[in-house]
C-alpha cells in the first residue's frame, strides 16, 4: 500500500465514510442550471439529446464517435471525440456507490450524493438537458464553496461536464457533510491535468473573482453594485446602514429618482437563499413605475423565481454570479472607488 492510498483511508475513516476506496465524480450539466433538478428527482444527467436515443452502455469510446459524427455530421472531430468521451464516462466508467458532487454558480454551494443506479435514457427529459441519467441519493446538506479550502476549489474548477474530483478535494467535500472538517493535503491527480493549460481559464478566473466579491462585507457589496450600475450609465444613491427603509440603493437617469427608470435595489450578502418572503415584503413596497433590482449573493429558492416572474412591478434578480459578470463587462466603465473593491487585470490568450 502507498502512503497516498494509507492517507485516503485514514482521511475516510475520520469522516465515517468507511475503508473502501471509492471515486468522486464532478457532474455539472448546463453549466450547473440543473442543480434543483438534479436534487428535486434524484438524479445527475448530462444532455447530448441526438447522440442519447441511440448510445447504449458497453459501447467503446470509438464506437460512440462514430455515432456521434453519424447523429450530428457538421460536427467538428474534436468536438464528436471530446462529447463521446463524456457520454463513455457517464454511462460505463461511473459505478454504482461512487459518490457524485453537482455545483450552483447561483448559490456558490455543492451537492453530494452517491450513484445508486445504472445509466437510463429518458427521452421525457431529453428537452431539459437531462436525455441520460444516473438516479442518485443526494445528501440533504450542502456544502457552501466559502467553506472550502482554496486547494478544493482551484481542484473544482474544470468546465467539463464530467471529471473525476482528486482525493484530497473528495476529502474535504465528505467532511463537510458529515460534519467534521478535514484538512486537504493537496495533490494533484494526474488524469486531472488538462492538455491545454489555458482550458477553462475563463470559468476559474470567474469563480476565483467570485471568492474575492464574497470575501466583501455587506457596505462594500453594496457599494460595489451601486459602482457597476454608475458603469451602466445611472447615477446612484446609496442609503446610509440601518435606514434603507427597503432600499439600499436607487439608481436613475438623473440620481433623484424623478426620471425613468427608477431602479430600487435591496442588496442581500449573506449565506442561504432568500424566500418568497423577502420578496414579497421587497414588492410591498414598490410604486407602479419603480423597477426592481434584488441581489442575493446566496441566491434565491425556486419559488423566489416564481414570485418576481408573478410581480407586478418589474424585478430583476441577482446572485452574486450576475453581479461578477455584470462587474466584467462594464469593468472598464467602472470608477476608481468600485476597481478598488474588486482590483483585476486583464490577460489576453489566443482565441
């Protein structure tokens, strides 16, 4: 036995997960839009809608190219190799009891669970990106990505649908979970390395700004949402803490609020997802003409959703990944006093 495979089981023994070595498996369709799905079904998917119907577990990673290029002929080589290989690893390399982590760019928090059945084509959810599934047994706890190590989360942040989560960030995912926090001694998985280097720099570099906007507390968050709406083109004013009377900033053509549109925006940084409460008491509030901006770097429950489609006043919701890709394409725009908060430098590579 190694002394990587003695620390693995030490760290699984601590977090009473057992002595059998099992694998972690990132699986993060449509960019992680299906996280409610996947957790509301019991289930993790992955789309390729044209190439499901007619893939079948056991088939070589060849055969499924093959299939691909037959399904989709415009298709460029690369891109038939690269989603074959995906499909292959989801319906014959994942094995029943490997554990299975799902992410939400919207609430920053991880799903876990583990694979409690064979692969299934499901042709009633081929619509919604969900065409192949594996059923799952999701933990009833999240793991929130501020409680993570920058190791674990640098380790996370592959764009691919499908990879394989190295053992010190499994780690420290299963002691999260269980409640007993494990510290990761970090190395680095060699299937994990990426041919290219820059492959997904942009999803990193968005995810690590994402940790320098949470790391802000709630005056400088509001200042910062307050600095990209100024990049927008409105002027803001920015209510004093403690008196916001359901505002915390309003944004307008002409900073008093008498031109249209008059944006209130309430300003929300803290763990968990806002209710429909929190929105319905925002809404109570608002004049006919008033439009609404509600940012929640938790994020928002689906019935929060449901209620600002429903509301009678137009409102915009924001969690804190609409407010760094906000921030990123006024960045330029944006004053002195707003870089400061989020300080950032651009880098160009090959297209």
């Amino acid at each position: 036995m190694t002394k990587k495979d003695a620390l693995c089981i030490v760290a699984r023994r601590s977090i009473g997960y057992g002595d059998v070595m099992s694998t972690m498996w990132m699986i993060r369709a449509d960019g992680g839009d299906l996280y409610d799905d996947f957790r509301e079904r019991s289930i993790a998917a992955i789309g390729w809608q044209q190439l499901a119907p007619h893939a079948k577990v056991g088939m070589t990673r060849k055969e499924l190219t093959v299939l691909y290029q037959k399904v989709d002929p415009a298709a460029k080589v690369k891109t038939a190799i690269s989603g074959a290989s995906q499909v292959w690893r989801f319906m014959n390399e994942i094995k029943v009891d490997d554990w299975v982590v799902t992410y939400s760019p919207a609430n920053r928090t991880y799903l876990i669970g583990k694979v409690t059945g064979e692969c299934q084509f499901r042709p009633e959810l081929a619509d919604f990106g969900m065409a192949l599934v594996r059923p799952v047994a999701w933990k009833e706890k999240e793991v929130e990505r501020d409680s993570l190590s920058d190791p674990t989360k640098n380790s996370l942040g592959s764009t691919l649908t499908i990879f394989v989560v190295a053992d010190f960030a499994m780690h420290e995912l299963l002691g999260e979970v269980a409640g007993k926090p494990v510290t990761p001694a970090p190395e680095v998985l060699e299937e994990q390395a990426e041919a290219d280097p820059l492959a997904g720099l942009e999803s990193l570099a968005v995810e690590r700004i994402k940790d320098v906007v949470n790391s802000l507390d709630w005056a400088e968050m509001q200042e910062l949402v307050a600095g990209i709406l100024r990049a927008m083109g409105y002027k803001t004013q920015v209510s004093p803490a403690g008196s916001d009377r359901g505002k915390d900033i309003i944004a307008s053509p002409d900073g008093f609020g008498f031109e249209h549109p008059r944006i209130i925006v309430e300003v929300k940084h803290r763990k968990g997802q806002m209710g429909t409460d929190k929105i319905r008491s925002f809404l109570g509030g608002r004049h006919p003409d008033d439009r609404g901006l509600y940012v929640s770097t938790g994020g928002f429950s689906k019935e929060a959703y449901y209620e600002a489609d429903r509301a009678s006043v137009p409102l915009t919701l924001w969690t804190s990944d609409h407010v760094v890709r906000a921030l990123l394409d006024h960045y330029e725009a944006t004053d002195a006093a707003t870089k400061r908060l989020v300080p950032l430098k651009k880098t160009y590579v090959p297209a």
